[in-house]
C-alpha cells in the first residue's frame, strides 16, 4: 500500500512539475525554455518549419547562412525576441535599417511563408522567436552541420531597438577585446565567440564588409599583411579600390555551401575574409589553440557549436505573460 501510494505521488509530482508533461502550454508558466513546448499545442510545429526552410535552401543553397545570422542578430539585441523581424510601423523604427542589417540581413521572407504555414496549422500558437530558433537549427543541419534540440517557449516582442542593432552586433572592424566584451555581455564567453564564428563556413559577406584590408587597413594606405597577399590579389579584382561595395564573396572560399570546420582551416592559412575572423588566430594565444583544435576535429566543433547555439538561443527570451504571439512576425498584433 505504502508503494503503491508512493507512486501515485512521484506521478502526480511529475504531472505537476514536469514541463514535459504540461497538456496546455500556449503560454509558458515556467520562465524557462524546453524542447516539447508545442507538442501538445501545435505537434507538427517542427516539421512545418523544417519543411519550409528545406524547399527555401533547395531554392537557394545560401538561404541556409542567411537564416542563421537572422537568429544572431536577433538575440544579441534585447534577447531572441525577434525585435529584428518588426518592419518600421508607427512608433517602431525596423532594425531591418541598423548599419549592420541594411542591405544585408536576408531571409525575412522565408519566415513569413513559415508563420503563414503555421498560422493555419494552429493560429496564434508558435511564436516568431521560435520560429527564427527552429530555422537557424534546421538551416544548420541542411548545410551539414550539426543538430541541435532546440528549447522552446519564446515568446515575441512588442519593440524594436535600432541603437541596440547598432551597438551590440560586433562590426567587422570591431577589435578583438571589444567583439569579446560585446560576447560577454550577452553571456556569451571566449569559446562561444570561436565556435560561434564558425558560422561563417557558410553564406556571402559584401566588399564593403572587407574592403579596407584590401587596401588601407592601417590608415596608411597599405593592405592587411595578416591576409594572405596571393588571396588578397584575388580578393581585389570584385573588390576594387572604389566601387562594387555590395559584390558577394564567400566567407569560406572553400566550401561556400557546407557547413564544416574548413573555415578555422582558412584562417591558419592567412585566409579569413572578414577582420574579426583573422584576429581569432592573430591577437590571442588561447583563441587560437581553440582554432587549431577545430580545424583538426570537425567533431568537437560540431559538439561544442550545438552548445554554443542554445546557449545563445536562450539569451533573455521573453516567458510568461511577457510579449506576444505576433500573427504577423512583421508586425506587433
Ligand atoms: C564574432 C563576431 C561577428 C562578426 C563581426 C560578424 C560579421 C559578419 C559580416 C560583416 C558578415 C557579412 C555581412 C555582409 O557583408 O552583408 C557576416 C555574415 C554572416 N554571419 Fe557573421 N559575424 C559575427 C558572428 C556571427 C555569428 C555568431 C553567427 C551565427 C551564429 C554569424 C553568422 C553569419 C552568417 C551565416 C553569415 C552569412 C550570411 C549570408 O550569407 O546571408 N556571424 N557576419
Ligand atoms: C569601421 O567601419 C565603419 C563602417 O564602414 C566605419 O565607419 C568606421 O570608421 C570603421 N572603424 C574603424 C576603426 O576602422
Ligand atoms: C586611408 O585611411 C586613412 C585613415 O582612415 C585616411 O585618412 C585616408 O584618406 C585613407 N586613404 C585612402 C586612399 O582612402
């Protein structure tokens, strides 16, 4: 009797206490994230959206990077409550303008076909913060890399902040201290920058985002000696030294469209396209030493990158009460 009313208790706790179990989670009480928040709300929640990142990839292979710096710049402002996806609309001003998105964020379409789908599926249910998570996943596994369970319960914001996309998003030409303060203030630490950056074996950066190694890196008109001179000749015939500023290059020269460790491989070869991914093996001893490991084992990349993307998946979501389930990821309901 007495084990038998044990066990009755241990599964009343669990129903109780057991996000996974929880029957209704339209709205998550807990605070935090987990993988089956939508299995009872919207079951085939994941597969709609994996389905419609795939036919968009199969489309164009880059859509794939575009849809995983989308999460990035969305979480590294005000947390991954996709403040990004609001357009300019009343008292909103779209951080779709900020210097870092203008002209190059990219793959806002492939989210709205996303919430259609899903909005016929079950209205008003799976919010655009986790739509943007679920797709940077899938867009990963697509490209190559690895898969991820991905936390789930965000919900989305009524605001935007253009300063924010401004400020917080590391540039380019960002230093090396100042790119890891802005990790850091996001929770993000030193590993999480390497492994993070690894993002860019996959998809395009334009000239403009390279263009001063080429040519006046210093101020002193002379070239960046930290890029591999015979790729930096290469480099200059797309990217002259006045115009063609939004021509595309790959960010790994090698396997443009597959996401493996060949970029940590470039950057020993001299061979990062952007400043920020050069100085990862060229102002720090222990960045390096992790660049190194990665370009010799693609799977301990692989592992820690999966961590790295739910630790960033999880910066300041909104739960609760907090923010809304937008019918339209553009716009605030
Ligand atoms: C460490 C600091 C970072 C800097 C300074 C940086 C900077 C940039 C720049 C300048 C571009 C090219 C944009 C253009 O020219 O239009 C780019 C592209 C890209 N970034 Fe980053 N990034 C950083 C970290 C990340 C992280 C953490 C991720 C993802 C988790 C990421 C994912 C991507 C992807 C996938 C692309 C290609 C996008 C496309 O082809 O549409 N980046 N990044
Ligand atoms: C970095 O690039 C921006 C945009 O092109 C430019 O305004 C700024 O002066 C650059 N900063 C440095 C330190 O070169
Ligand atoms: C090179 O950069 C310096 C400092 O930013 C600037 O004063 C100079 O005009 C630049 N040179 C050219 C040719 O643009």
């Amino acid at each position: 009797m007495a084990k038998i009313l044990s066990l009755f208790i241990m599964v009343t706790s669990l129903l109780v206490f057991s996000p996974t179990l929880c029957l209704s989670s339209k709205t998550n009480y807990y605070g935090y994230l987990y993988p089956q928040f939508y299995d009872w709300s919207c079951p085939n929640a994941k597969e709609i959206v994996k389905s419609v990142v795939a036919k968009a990839v199969t489309r164009e292979a880059r859509m794939a990077a575009s849809l995983l710096r989308l999460h990035f710049h969305d979480c590294f402002v005000k947390g991954c409550d996709v403040s990004l996806l609001l357009d300019s609309n009343g008292p909103i001003i779209s951080e779709k303008l900020s210097n870092t998105n203008r002209n190059s964020a990219r793959g806002f379409e492939v989210i709205d076909e996303i919430k259609s789908a899903l909005e016929m599926e079950c209205p008003q249910t799976v919010s655009c913060a986790d739509i943007l998570a679920l797709a940077a996943r899938d867009s990963t596994v697509l490209a190559g890399g690895p898969s991820w369970e991905v936390p789930l319960g965000r919900r989305d914001s009524r605001d935007a902040s253009i300063s924010g996309s401004n400020n917080n998003i590391p540039a380019p030409n960002n230093t090396f201290d100042t790119i890891l303060t802005k990790f850091k203030l996001k929770g993000l630490d030193l590993v999480d920058l390497v492994t993070l950056s690894g993002s860019h074996t996959i998809g395009n950066a334009r000239c403009t985002s390279f263009k001063q190694r080429l040519y006046n890196q210093s101020g002193n008109n002379l070239p960046d000696y930290t890029l591999d001179q015979s790729y930096a000749t290469e480099l200059r015939t797309m990217c002259p030294k006045f115009g063609g500023d939004q021509n595309l290059f790959f960010l790994d020269y090698v396997t443009p469209t597959k996401f493996d460790n060949n970029y940590y491989k470039n950057l020993l070869a001299s061979r990062g396209l952007l400043n920020s991914d050069q100085i990862l093996v060229t102002k720090n001893q222990a960045t390096l030493e992790l660049v190194k490991l990665y370009a010799e084992n693609n799977e301990i990349f692989f592992d820690q990158f999966a961590k790295s993307m739910v630790k960033m998946g999880n910066i300041s979501p909104l739960t609760g009460y907090k923010g809304e389930i937008r019918k339209n990821c553009r716009y605030m309901n």
